[in-house]
C-alpha cells in the first residue's frame, strides 16, 4: 500500500481531478472553502479602476471581475515565516 492508501499514481492522479472539481464547483457557488491547517479559499469581487498600460503610459480602464483569493491560516504562517 502506498502513501495515503493509494495504490497507483492513476488513483492519486483520480483523487486530484475530483478534489479539484469539487473545489472548483464551490468556489462557483459562492461558498468560502476551510482547508484545515492551511487556510482558506473564497471568491472576491474587485472593483473597476483606472491602470496604466505600462508600455504607453496611456490610462486604461481595468473592468471589475472575480478572483479567487486564499488566506493562509495562522498555524500555516507560523511553519513557513
């Protein structure tokens, strides 16, 4: 038996492609997404802005969309900083 029960790459590789989907499909949702020890997951809304095309120096118009934001938990912090 390998590392966490699995016994082939295709049944970790499984497991993966089924975690993600899940993931994915909440995030959809709306819900916000505990990952225990590690943090959190959820999608954020930003607000349209001004920018600058960094080439040109021209202003441009940056429209509002979603993005999907992760918060590290504090135990997470503390083990890696």
């Amino acid at each position: 038996m390998g590392f966490c029960g699995l016994e082939k790459r295709s049944q970790a590789k499984e497991l993966c492609e089924d975690l993600n989907a899940l993931i994915s499909e909440c995030l959809k949702k709306g819900y916000r997404i505990p990952l225990m020890g590690l943090g959190k997951m959820y999608v954020r809304k930003s607000k349209a802005r001004m920018g600058r095309n960094p080439a040109t120096g021209e202003p441009i118009h940056i429209p509002a969309k979603k993005r999907i934001k992760f918060t590290a938990s504090k135990a997470l912090k503390e083990a890696v900083l």
